[in-house]
C-alpha cells in the first residue's frame, strides 16, 4: 500500500536550497576530492567570461558594431573607475578589478533566469547564486586584501609599509594590523549576507505565492540586489587598494 507523500514545509524547503551539495567526487593521487555544486558553477560562469571575451574580441571595428559599442562602454566604465580612483596606477589594476565585477555581475544575475516552479509541480532545475556560499566570498576576499597588501610593499616598499603600520601614532599598530583583518571579514559577509538573504527570501516568495509574485519579487532580488552587491563589492575593493597605495 503507498504511503501519501509527506508535505515538504517551508523550513525544509529553504534548508535544501541554500544547502551546498557535492556534485561529484574526483580521485587524483589516491586523494579524493569532493566537487560542490558552487565549484562546478564556478567553473562554469569563469568559461561563460572566456567564451564572451573570446567572441567579443574577434571582430573589432574603428566603425564599431551595436555589441561592440557595448563592450567599449563596459570597459569603459571598468577603467573611468579605476582612473578616478587610483590615479596614474589605474592601469595595473584595471583588469583585475574588472574581472572581480564581472565574475560576480555573472554570478550574482545568473539565478533571474531559473524557473520558477508552484502550484503541485516543481522547477526542473535551480539556478542558484553563487555567492551564497561564503567560501566564495571569502576567497574573493581575501585575494583583494592580499592585492592591497602587496601593493603597498610595492609603491610604499617594505619600510614604507611598516611605517604606515604606526602612523600617525605607534599607538595605533594593533589597530592598523586589525584593519587587515577586518576588511576583508566585512567584504565577504556583507556579500554573503546579502546575496543569501535574498535567496531566502526568494524561496519564501514562490513557497507562499507561487507564479504570480515571484517574476516581480525576481526583478529587485535577483536583478537590481545582484547588480549593487556586484558593484559594491568591486567598489570597496577599489577603495582598499587605493587606500594602500596612496
């Protein structure tokens, strides 16, 4: 005789959606190592931006095409805030900190394109934003820093550095060493936060009111949050490396 199928509550609906599953399992060197679905889809928005630089390239123009003018555009703006912000360094830094925005424009927009599943049926897949895993943001995190400490031995060299570390007042060295820690903490969970509770709140939207509100609910958290948290994130990045380096 079969059992009637156990309601699935909201609780546990949400449970299983911000859970970060293994996808597959790799065995190298008699090692095994496990394979996350936010890897996986790491993996794949970072060969989404190569296929796209790689198309987008092929072709340029002195006349430029409508996709080319876009592009100009994009760079365009990725340099007008390195410039404004780095000064005459502006260059080094560029591609680096457009890189960051666009990985995380890709990653955090990739979910407005999921379907949305309600009334007794369910999505045949989920696309999820990446950067509701804090292993992601933290890395991202910590690359910025790293960068920021780097480039100050670099322009400042390391006595300049170590003096930056005491000023204005060698009172304030545990404090100026706290910022290293600080930072990047502040960096990875304001966009873990909130990236997360926006998927949250998107799950509690299609679990209470299924394929009405969810699509313009979706607009603001999947589109326009994951577009600010984007260009948050790569602003205050922007900023720490200036700051290390002025």
């Amino acid at each position: 005789m079969n059992q009637a199928a156990v309601p699935v509550s909201i609780g546990q609906r949400i449970t299983e959606a911000i859970a970060i599953k293994t996808v597959f399992t790799l065995h190298l060197f008699g090692y095994s190592v496990p394979i996350s679905e936010t890897i996986l889809a790491s993996w794949i928005v970072i060969a989404v931006i190569f296929l796209l630089g790689l198309v987008s390239t092929r072709r340029l123009k002195e006349i430029p095409s409508k996709p080319q003018v876009l592009l100009e555009a994009f760079i365009g703006f990725i340099n007008k805030t390195a410039e404004d912000n780095l000064g005459h360094h502006w260059r080094e830094y560029a591609a680096f900190l457009g890189s960051i925005f666009t990985f995380l424009l890709i990653a955090n927009l990739a979910p407005i394109v999921s379907p949305v599943g309600g009334f007794g049926h369910e999505a045949p897949f989920a696309i999820k934003p990446l950067t509701r895993d804090i292993n992601i943001t933290a890395a991202f995190a910590v690359v910025v820093i790293l960068v920021s400490i780097a480039s100050s031995l670099r322009v400042r060299n390391p006595v300049g550095f170590l003096k930056s570390l005491v000023t204005p007042v060698p009172l304030m060295l545990p404090f100026n060493l706290l910022e290293y820690i600080i930072k990047p903490f502040s960096l990875a969970m304001r966009l873990f936060g909130n990236m997360l509770a926006a998927f949250i709140l998107m799950q509690l939207i299609e679990a209470i009111m299924p394929m009405i509100m969810p699509p313009i609910f979706s607009l603001y958290f999947d589109l326009f949050d994951g577009l600010i948290q984007a260009v948050v994130f790569s602003f205050l990045s922007t900023i720490y490396i200036a700051e290390a380096i002025e």
